[in-house]
C-alpha cells in the first residue's frame, strides 16, 4: 500500500488531540480527521481514526460509536498507525517533508472492491449503504448511494462543521474523498454498476418468492372437487 502522511497540530493548550493526520492513498483518495491523542496517563500517543455517533448505547448508557475508516489486518494496523505517530514526531521535531511522510515505493491508485447493501426506508433519500475496501488492508464505511434530482449518485463519509454556510444551512465537510476526475469516476462508477446488480437481484428474488407462494395456491385450487 503507497501512501503519504502530512500532519497539521493543534494549538489548544489543555486539547487531548495533539494533531490529525490527513492520509492520501496512491495519490487519488484522501482521508481526513484521523487523530493523534494524548493517552490519559500522559505517557505516550494513540491513534484515532475518525468515527460518527450511533443511535446506540452501551451498558452504562453511554453513546456508542463506529470507526468511519479502519486498518483490517493487525499488520497494517500496526503498519499504519506506526507511520502516523512517526510522522507527528517528524512534525514535532521540524523534520517531516513538505509532501509529508512517504510509505511505499509504488505509484498508481490503489486497488479496491465495495460491498454494497440495497436499503430503503420511508422518508430517506438513501438507496444504499456500501464500503470501500483498499487492497484488502483497510475499510472505508458509511458511504451511500442517495437518490437525487438526476437519479443515484455516491455520498461519501463527511462530518457536520461547526461553521455554518453563507445562507446560514449545516456546512458538511468530507472526510474522505477521491482527489483525481479518474479515480473519481472509476470508484463511484464500480459503486453504483454494484448496487444496481444488487438491487435487480433483490427485484428478481422477490419475483421468485411470489411466484413460489403462489404454486401452492394454485395447486390447491386444481385439487378442488368439481361441482
């Protein structure tokens, strides 16, 4: 996996996240948000990858939450949190490149696959929850497909800012998003050509469990005595 780590600190004195990391794969697809926190005892630094609230709670009621983007294996974990936290040192110690932490010799856009689930409920635009997943070493999730004014189109994972636009809406800030028009299209394109063969095959398997309900009706039917 080739990518670059560049780091921006906060200057908040009594802040337990000591900077966020912004991470571009292959040069086409950035993720942003990802944290270096200070641990609780004071000794040492963790990695936090950017997450979003559920709608459930613990055993001692508190708010659950679910990673936006993750590492899959152990490897890559230790792999790329590793490289986070040393480039925040290199960023600490003045040393870090302009074009930030470089890992990996390849070039080239990562290769990728996606899941994507069909969904539906009344009153959403939401047609489909899907992920990401890069070379098989790390997940991309809370991507939809939403139905829109000139049909389905792909909404990455973004987070609501705490400035408001000029019209005074909800500003929303993405969190990871293709950074080229090619790659852009080849991973929204493969996202979309997947939830449609989803979503036929949901059509034609409904069709099928109508039509296996109804051969026994009609079988009963024909076994009807004749009046």
């Amino acid at each position: 996996m080739n990518y670059k780590i560049r780091i921006s600190e906060v200057n908040k004195e009594h802040s337990k996240a000591k900077a966020y990391a912004t991470v571009v794969f292959g040069d086409s697809l950035v993720v942003r948000n990802i944290a270096i926190v200070e641990k609780k005892d004071g000794q040492g630094m963790f990695v936090s990858m950017p997450s979003q609230r559920t709608s459930e709670v613990d055993e001692y009621n508190n708010p659950v939450y679910k990673d936006i983007v993750n590492p899959i294996t152990s490897e890559f974990q230790q792999e790329f949190s590793g490289a986070i936290l040393e480039a925040y040192e290199q960023k600490k110690a003045g040393t870090l490149d302009k074009d930030g932490l470089v890992v990996g010799d390849g070039e080239g856009a990562p290769e990728f696959s996606v899941s994507v689930t069909p969904y539906e409920r009344e009153g959403s635009n939401i047609r489909g929850l899907a992920s990401i997943y890069l070379e098989d070493s790390f997940v991309i999730n809370s991507v939809s497909i939403v139905n829109g004014r000139n049909g389905e189109f792909v909404s990455m994972p973004a987070y609501k800012a705490s400035t408001k636009a000029k019209a005074g809406e909800s500003l929303y800030r993405d969190i990871v998003y293709p950074i080229t028009k090619e790659f852009r299209e080849q991973l929204h394109g493969e996202l979309l050509n997947v939830y449609h063969e989803k979503k036929e095959q949901q059509v034609k398997e409904a069709k099928e469990n109508v039509g296996a309900q109804d051969k026994p009706k009609q079988k009963a039917r024909e076994n009807l005595p004749f009046r």
